[in-house]
C-alpha cells in the first residue's frame, strides 16, 4: 500500500518550461512530473491546475528545460591524484553544469582494468558523488597496449564501455582482438584516434606551431588510425566510437564510414568546437589539449558536422590539472582542460552565435551518449530517471576561478563571459545544483 | 652619455622576439650599438649607466658564447651580473622554471637573461617576473639578440638592407636564429631565402616572407649574404637528413658552392661550427667569413639592448 500523504510529498513538478527533448518529440511549453526519483508525465499536458495539490510545484516561469546532459569523457584524480580532483569535487563542477552523468575515464592511479576498480568508483561516487558516475574500463591492463582486461568481468562489474582514454592501442592486432572479443559480450570500444609514430607535437601542426617554434601534429595523424580502426569495425563488426575527432579529414571519414552503414560513432570536445588554435596566442597551457586545437576550418568543419550529426557527441574533455603540470613552459605542459561546468555554455555559444538548433547540442550531450552507451538515462519519458537541468539560455555569467567549482582552475573560458547556462539541476528527482544570482 | 639624459629607444619592459618589435625599434638599436662598438674598441672600456643595476643569466642550456657574450655587455656597463649555472641549482632538484626565476626576481634585480630549451619559456617568465626579461634563445622559437647582431654585421659592410638577398641554410626547423633573423632582415627590407632539405623545414614556411629553395645551387645565385645554420648532429642520422656525407654533399658550404653567391657576398654563422659538415674550414677562415666580427657585435648589441631596456625601468630598477 502506497502511504498517500508520503507519496503527495514526494510528488513533484516543474511547471511553464521551454521542454526541449528532440529524441522524444519535445520542443515547447509544458511540465514535468516526477516522483520518487522518476519520470511520471512530460509534456504540454503537465500544467500547474493538471498535477493540482498532489504535488510540489515549480513554476520555470518560461525557461528551458532539457534532459540531464551526460558526459561522455570525464578525467578525476580519484583514485590516485586526488589533489586535482575528486568524484565528489568533479560531481559539483557537472551539477553546476547540468550534467547529471559523468563518464568516467580509466586512466587513474591504479588503472580501471580490474572488476574490482570498476567497483570502487561506483561506491565512492554513491557515497560521495551529487551526480551519476559510469566508469569506462581499459582495454589492456595497465594501459599498455599489451595484454586484453577482463572484459567480460568489467562489464558485469559496471563499466558500460572500454577505452585507453588518453591513448590509442597503437597495435593492430591487440586492437582487432579488442573489436572480436568486446562484440561478444557487445561492449562499446572506444578509441582516442593518434597515430602515436606520428603524434610527439605538442600543438596543430603548421604555421602557428612553426612560428611559435612548437613541434606539430598533423592531422593525418587522426586519420590514419581513424582509418585504420575503420577497418578493423568492418573486419570484426564491434562497436566502436572514436572519442574526439578534430580535423575536416576525419568528419569525411566518419560520414563516409555511416554511409556504409559500419556500426560507428564519434564525439568532439567543446573546446575544439569553440576554439582554434591561434586561441595558445602567446604559449597558454589551457589551450594545451590531445587531440590539439586545429584550425579555424577544421573548427567550421566540426560544427557541420554536429549539426548534420555525422559527430554524435558533444564532450567537456574535462581533465584535472595543477600549477604544477600546466604553469611549464608549453611543451613540457601537461594536455586538458576542465570543461564539466562550461560544456553546456559553450556549446549554447554554437546556438547563438552559428545557427546550430539548440535541438540538436542537446541530442548531442543527453540522448545520443545515452543510445551509444545504453544509458536508460539522457531522456524525458514516462519512466525514465528524472534526471533534467532547468537552463536560461541567455543568462550571461563570466567564467572566474573563483566561482568554478572543480578543484582544478585550468579552464581555457577563463575571463570570459559565457551566454547561457543551468540554473537548476536535477538528479534522481533531487535539486544538486541552483544557481545563485550575485 | 650621463644616465639621466638618455632618451627611451623602446617601447616595451622586455626583449622576447623580433616579431613584436617595429624596424624603428630595432635601427634605435642597431644605432646604438654603433656606438658601443666604438666603446668596445677603446681602451678604457666602461660606459657606467648600469651601475647599481643587477643582472641576472639564467641559462637552461649549455652555452659559453652567448652567456659570457651578455656578461661582458653587463660589465662594460657597470652592471653586477651575477650567472646562475644551473646545473647545480635547485632546478636539478625538481624545482619548476617558474619557482627559480620567482626566488631570482625576489632578490630584486633589474634584468634576466634567459635561454631555456622550450618555446615560450622567456613569455612565460615575463609574464611573472618584475624586472626586465630578455631572451637568449628559447626552444626553437626565437634568439632576438642573435638576429640583431646579424643585422648589425651585415649593415656594416652592406650600408643597408633594402634589395639585399640573404640566404639561410640549412636546419631552419629547429632553428631560431632562422626565425628570428627572418621576422628581423624582412622588417628591414632584405629579401629572405631559406635553402634546406624539405625535411628541415617548417610547415607553413612559405608564409614567413621567404623564398624556398631545395638546393645551394639555386639557393646561393646571387645572394650577398650567405648564413649557415649550425646542423645539430644528434638529428644527423636517419631521422631528417640520411647522413652527415649526403648532408655535406648537398648542403654543405666549401669554396666550390660560396662561388654561386655574388663574389662580395659574406659568410656568416652563428656558431659553434661543425667545420667540414656545414661549413669548411677554408670557407670559414677566409677573406668573405665575418664569423669573428659576429661575435664582437653580439657584445655591442646586447649592451645596446641592455641600455635601451634600463631606460624603461622606473626609478633606477629599485622599484
């Protein structure tokens, strides 16, 4: 029997919102109905007088409402360099941006190539995390890029995918009997597309690298192992996503390889959607990124891809770093830049400045990572995790270290000022993030 | 010339690259160090406007010419120089770039003389740092006052610089003597060409302002200065260019290939040489060779240099 007086209590909804959830046919004014953590009604219908005094109700007073965004590559420093960032710190910076799943990479100190591993993060993320954590397993043990992981047992364990992270298996063949085992148990694999004979450069090979006397890395070196593994998918018939590509090349490389119909995704960063290389201007290590910011037409080429989908996914890349790795002289620098709590800005900044539908960044960061990663999350449905953010999408805000909330400072939006962002977020029915108007 | 009455040359705290500074920035000081040569030749060699001022070279890669070059410039203007080896600095120990020249600019000196193996690294410093920061050569970036003792030499002998044509040989990639005299001799108005084995070659060079060329032969016709670049022989073999004999059969410089320039042209190279590889010993002693005369402008323009950045420092550098 279902108490009445918890079950009015623990109703809830979001009322005179902007719902935008393209992969459920949402583009307009209606309401959301949660209880107890799920999804009970969404639509035009949820309306202040249809959910009555049954439930708590939130007037959105005409913002956006959007699904959860989920993170397909995010960097903590837990376990190992916690010092950068943890589950917990990493949780409140996606929060503050309305992402409501991270992704979690394994190259952590120890590697996530054991059940056990897999196990430990999602524990410390219950106990610590405010937003959903999935970890990524690795391919090989250790990271490398010898010995296959227990695949079979990481799944089972909860890894929803397998990837090296922040390397490709460089081998063929221990990559091709990645692809042949992992269809078995029909695990994704996920591949960061570098040639590494091909990839010592520390930035976009070219004239800028030459005349800032930096050491380059073409992107050819992308598509080549893009085109490489390309193959390997049509050998094996696994599923494979390419992480982040970065360059026109590999944008007419993934269309061509959807055209043949291979079972092939891919994603790009924020920041190679936003920025090019000329943004390193005099050697800023934020903008130090693998694969690296190329150029201005590489860029354009990324944004039609997002918009004709040939690129699935939108990633923040966040990855963690300290003074101590990033205020060294560029190429001693370590890669990354955090990107939890400005990917959803930065990709509005596409909406308003490039004529990308909102319809489709949205897709790109909650439905899509959900449907390639199996997610029952990423979604506004009937049944469906309540998992959504309330978004003003021309609220404008500056990013500053002291208002980020991850651990890390290293944001290459520093100083700027951002349109559009999360006011409110939702996890599992519960508010873990309002954004507070100074 | 009294300290008091030396008027501003620069528009700028810090020397990073010829890429930022204007042509009339850099005849100010070519200018300038005319007349330090003079000074440099007398017998009584001082010329104290630095006095009081401290001098700092932080060198993060081995080098006697250009660190003992800097040191005498300092003397001669009365400057304290003090050189920090590193080697046996706390560098060593694992203490990061930033932390060693932070503590150096806490003992308050007026100038910092870096050379460091990275790109960038001289940017990086002045971003930080309080006194006035002047780069001796960082990664394969930029070598500033390589290029303006270049230019000088070659404004000697040469009177100017319009209609000139200046060839730079060999490893212009990992070279930034080559960036910098090329940013430098295009500002002045030479015509620049780079000759090296594609492999030795920037992406992206041909938007420099330069000429291409693959070979001396076209390379050097015609040329009135022919600078060599020093062959780093660690990246000798295999890896860019197949062998030091095939290197010094296409590109090397012997009495033979210099006949291809015209018959006054110069001879020029940074140094240190690889006699035999890039250059033959008779080509480099000979009468076109102004190799020895490099380094005595290098002297008088890094006092140039030093003078002209002490005259931005506010309240004699005490502040």
């Amino acid at each position: 029997m279902i108490n009445p007086a918890k079950h009015s209590a623990r109703r809830r909804a979001y009322v005179n919102a902007n719902i935008v959830a393209p992969a459920q046919g949402l583009n307009g004014k209606g309401g959301i109905l949660i209880e107890d953590g799920w999804i009970l009604d969404v639509g035009p219908k949820v309306t202040k007088d249809s959910v009555g005094a049954s439930a708590t109700v939130t007037d959105c007073k005409g913002l956006t409402l959007i699904p959860g965004l989920i993170d397909m590559r995010v960097f903590t420093g837990e376990p190992g360099t916690e010092y950068r960032e943890t589950l917990a710190s990493a949780s409140g910076a996606a929060a503050a941006g309305g992402v409501t799943t991270m992704i979690v990479m394994p190259n952590t100190q120890p590697v996530i190539d054991d059940a056990a591993i897999v196990d430990f993060i999602l524990r410390r993320a219950r106990d610590t995390a405010s937003v959903r954590v999935a970890p990524m397993a690795a391919i090989t043990k250790g990271l490398n890029g010898e010995m296959m992981t227990e695949i079979g047992l990481l799944k089972e364990a909860g890894a929803v995918a397998i990837t090296e992270g922040t390397k490709p298996v460089a081998s063929a063949n221990v990559f091709r009997r990645a692809l042949t085992y992992a269809k078995d148990f029909d695990l994704l694999v996920v591949q960061h597309v570098e040639e590494p004979s091909l990839s010592s450069g520390v930035m976009n090979a070219g004239e800028t690298a030459s005349r800032l006397g930096l050491s380059g890395n073409p992107a050819m070196s992308e598509v080549i192992m893009l085109e490489r593994d390309l193959r390997l998918v049509e050998m094996t018939g696994a599923r494979y996503h390419a992480s982040q590509i970065s360059s026109r090349h590999s944008v007419e490389v993934m269309r061509a390889a959807k055209a043949r119909g291979l079972p092939v995704t891919c994603g790009a960063s924020v920041h190679h959607l936003v920025l090019n290389e000329n943004d390193i201007g005099a050697y800023r290590t934020f903008f130090k990124l693998s694969p690296p910011l190329r150029s201005e037409d590489d860029r354009r080429a990324l944004v039609e891809a997002v918009a004709d989908g040939t690129i699935d996914v939108i990633v923040s890349g966040h990855d963690p770093q300290s003074a101590d790795t990033k205020r060294l002289p560029f190429a001693e620098a370590a890669y990354g830049a955090i990107g939890l709590e400005t990917l959803l800005s930065a990709a509005l900044s596409l909406h308003h400045n490039e004529g990308v539908p909102l319809a489709c960044l949205v897709e790109a960061m909650s439905s899509k990572p959900a449907e390639i990663l199996r997610l029952e999350t990423g979604r506004l449905a009937p049944g469906a995790p309540a998992d959504f953010a309330i978004v003003d999408l021309n609220l404008s805000w500056i990013v500053e270290e002291d208002v980020l909330r991850s651990r890390a400072k290293n944001s290459p939006f520093e100083h700027r000022t951002l349109e559009g962002r999360a006011v409110e977020t939702i996890v599992a029915g519960e508010s873990v993030f309002a954004y507070a108007r100074s | 010339m009294t300290r008091d009455a030396r008027p501003p040359l620069l528009k700028r705290q810090h020397l990073l690259a010829i890429d930022d500074i204007s042509s009339l920035e850099a005849i100010r000081i070519l200018d300038l160090a005319e007349r330090y040569v003079e000074v440099s030749r007398q017998t009584d060699k001082r010329q104290l406007v630095l006095q009081g001022r401290t001098q700092v070279n932080l060198f993060f890669e081995a080098s006697t010419r250009t660190q003992s070059s800097f040191e005498i410039a300092g003397k001669r203007l009365g400057a304290d120089v003090m050189n920090m080896a590193v080697a046996n600095s706390a560098v060593s120990k694992g203490e990061t770039l930033l932390d060693t020249a932070m503590t150096i600019n806490a003992m308050q000196p007026d100038f910092l003389v870096v050379r460091h193996p990275s790109s960038g690294a001289a940017e990086l410093l002045a971003q930080k740092v309080s006194c006035a920061v002047i780069n001796a050569g960082d990664g394969q970036h930029e070598h500033p006052t390589q290029a303006l003792l270049d230019a000088l030499t070659i404004r000697r002998h040469k009177k100017q610089f319009e209609g000139l044509i200046v060839a730079i040989c060999g490893d212009v990639l990992h070279s930034r003597v080559a960036r910098s005299n090329i940013h430098l001799l295009n500002k002045l108005g030479a015509q620049v060409r780079v000759v090296a084995p594609s492999t030795l070659l920037p992406s992206g060079i041909g938007n420099f302002g330069v000429e291409v060329h693959r070979s001396m032969e076209t390379g050097l016709k015609g040329a009135d200065v022919v600078m060599m670049l020093r062959l780093q022989l660690e990246r000798m073999t295999g890896a860019f260019v197949p062998s030091i004999r095939e290197y010094y059969r296409f590109y090397g410089l012997n009495a033979e290939t210099l006949k291809i320039a015209k018959p006054d042209a110069m001879v020029m190279h940074p140094g240190p040489m690889n006699r035999g590889i890039e250059i033959d010993s008779d080509v480099a002693d000979g009468v076109q060779s102004v190799i020895r005369e490099q380094v005595e402008m290098g002297v008088a323009v890094r006092m140039a240099v030093l003078d002209a950045l002490s005259r931005n420092i506010p309240g004699g550098g005490n502040s």
